[in-house]
C-alpha cells in the first residue's frame, strides 16, 4: 500500500474492535478521532476533547435520567409533606371538646359557726376532672380519682432563721396532722448566687440549695434543711447574713372534704364566709373520656412520626447528593436532591412548624 495514502483514524474506544467490513462499533466511552469526516459522523451523545498527544477524543456524555431525577426530589419532598398532612389531620383530631364536659355548681350551706356543707352524688358514669372555689382566693380543690376531693387553703408562714455559732441560722417549724408543704423560700440574695427550696410535700421535708456561678463555671450544693421528725430548719452557707434571715414556708392546709361513699361536701375553714360557699365540680362522661384518651394517643403517635420524618428530611437529601454524584450514573438523583434540598426551608419549615403546634 502507498504510504502517501493513509486514511482517516475511525472512532473506536478502548474495547471495540474492527469488523471484517472495516466498520469501527461504539462500545466503550472514548474514541479518538482524525478526520472531518469522523467527527461529522460521530453520535451527539458524545463531547470531543483535544489529548495531550493532540488528538480529538470522543468520551459519551452521561445520559440525563429523568426517573432518577424524580427519585433525588421525590424521596425528601416525602418526607416534607408528608408531617404537614399528618399535623393537619392530627389537628382535625382535636380530643379536647368542651361539649364533652359537663359543670356543676354546688352549693355548701352554713351548718354551724364556720361549717358548710351539702350533699353531692357523682353519677357511676361520670368522671372528675377538676374542681374549684368560685370567688375565694387562697383555697384550691384537688379531684383524687373519683372517691376523694379535697379543699386546701393555702398560708404564707413567714418568721426568722436566728443565727447560732459561726455561720449558722435555725429555727423551729412544725406542721398539724391536716397540714402539709406547698413550698418555701429563703430572703437571701447575692450578685454571684442564687438559693430556692426544694420541698417534697409526701415525705414532708424541704431543703435549701445554692447555686453559685462563676467565670468558667459554677456550683451546686445543699445549705439548708428540714423535715417533720426533728421540726428543726438548719441553714448554713458559710456566709455571714447577719443577725437573722427571714425565710417564708407557704403551708396547704385541708379544710373542706368529699367522698364518694359519704356523699357529703364538708368545708371549714375556720372563717365566716357568709351563708354559702359555692363549689364547681366539672365532670366527663367516661365513654368520651375513653374515646378522648384514644384519640389522644392516636395524635401522640402522628406527631412522633411526623417530627421524625421532618428532621430525616434534609439528613436524606444529603445522603443522596452525596450517593448521586459519586456514584457512575446517579447524577440525575444528585441535581433532584438539591432540588429538594432548596425547597426544604420553606416546606420543611411549615411542616414542622405544623407538627410542633399540633402537639400542644
């Protein structure tokens, strides 16, 4: 053969090889190319780059997916939309209809001196969920179950800790057999601590913690304390406060009583407070307190999943940014992923905004 006559280079890639007609077939993704002609005829799925041996280079140009591009949005759109459907249904399943509740007013007569009382029946089909004094500060009423309801009036005891040897304060408290803790405070305050009592109303006893806090830092710890057995309140921080600190313990005291087996309010307060005393028991029916609890925990578990899914939301379209572009073939899934991912302030947003408000 002539070696003035030397014909064009064919597109052929790495793995193709020449057919007995001499016709090249494209089966890998690059193929070098020398001639017009060649490059006139190679397939547009294909983009030409210039080697460093200065030949033209044919690599395929990766196809655009549209199915996976609407897996990388539609996956974490999902899981957007999704809660708010769910916080919107669960908002339709408000269990809390005043309908439901029922509130009855009862009357207490004056008995004798500063003693009222009335009968009271609760129907085997009713619950209690609250009661209250109409008009009367200072007293609370608490439903236990449907056998009990009891009446406190609430007393601010406010006296003085004496100081002892040292540092420390004391001074006698004692509680009646009808009288129980509300709480307590300590009149002392500094620009680097802060002291609160901590009281347990069933074992009766409280103590008084400082919390101390510093650059850097800060401590916690126990500087007082009391119970019913020694009626004695012991105080010591290490800090001189004086001759005295007053110190004010706020006592519950039960005057006023129902129980179911007798049927009877009793209230006496030790006060005149007219010619009747008027109490509001506000009840539910127990078939709708057991479709409310129902319901209830039918929302519970909406708004669980639906906070899930809302968080998992953008943790997923990451992930799948991540998977579509380094993996051969998935960058149609990576670019839907940043779709999604954009998107996600503003329907992210309201979803959970939606989720949160329908757990309240």
């Amino acid at each position: 053969m002539n070696d003035e006559y030397k014909p064009d280079s064919l597109i052929v890639s790495e793995d193709s090889a020449l057919m007995p007609d001499s016709t090249a077939t494209l089966t890998g993704t690059t193929a070098t190319l020398s001639g017009v002609e060649a490059l006139s005829n190679a397939s547009a799925e294909y983009k030409y780059i210039a080697g460093p041996d200065g030949q033209m280079y044919a690599v395929k140009q990766e196809p655009f997916i549209w199915k996976k591009f609407f897996i990388g949005l539609g996956v974490p759109l999902f899981l957007m939309i999704v809660p708010l459907i769910l916080s919107l249904i669960a908002e339709g399943m408000d269990s809390y209809h005043d309908d439901e509740y029922e509130t009855e007013r009862v009357d207490l007569e004056l008995v004798n001196g500063t003693a009222y009382a009335a009968n009271y029946a609760l129907d085997s089909d009713q619950n209690i969920e609250w009661c209250w004094l109409e008009s009367r500060l200072g007293y609370s009423c608490d439903p236990q179950g449907n056998s009990v309801m009891r009446i406190y009036a609430e007393t601010d005891n406010t006296f003085d800790l004496i100081r002892g040897n040292g540092t420390s304060y004391y001074a006698n408290f004692s509680l009646d057999s009808n009288q129980s803790l509300a709480g307590c405070e300590i009149h002392v305050w500094t620009e680097d601590s802060y002291q609160y009592c901590d009281v347990s109303r069933i074992s009766s006893y409280f103590r008084i913690i400082k919390e101390t806090w510093e650059d850097g830092g800060g401590s916690s710890g126990q500087v007082g304390y009391w119970n019913a057995t020694t009626g004695v309140i012991d105080y010591d921080d290490g800090e001189d406060h004086g001759l005295e600190i007053e110190i004010s313990i706020y006592v519950s005291e039960v005057v006023g009583i129902w129980t179911q087996e007798e049927g009877v309010f009793h209230f006496d307060s030790g006060e005149d407070h007219g010619t009747t005393v008027d109490i509001h028991v506000e009840t539910i029916d127990t078939a709708a307190e057991e479709e409310r609890d129902n319901a209830q925990d039918t929302v519970d578990v909406m708004i669980g999943i639906s906070t899930i899914m809302c968080l998992a939301a953008p943790l997923v379209s990451i992930g799948m940014i991540i998977y579509g572009f380094a993996a051969s073939g998935g960058k149609a899934m990576g670019i839907g992923a940043i779709v999604a991912l954009v998107s996600y302030p503003i329907i992210g947003f309201f979803g959970c905004i939606a989720a949160l408000s329908a757990g309240w």
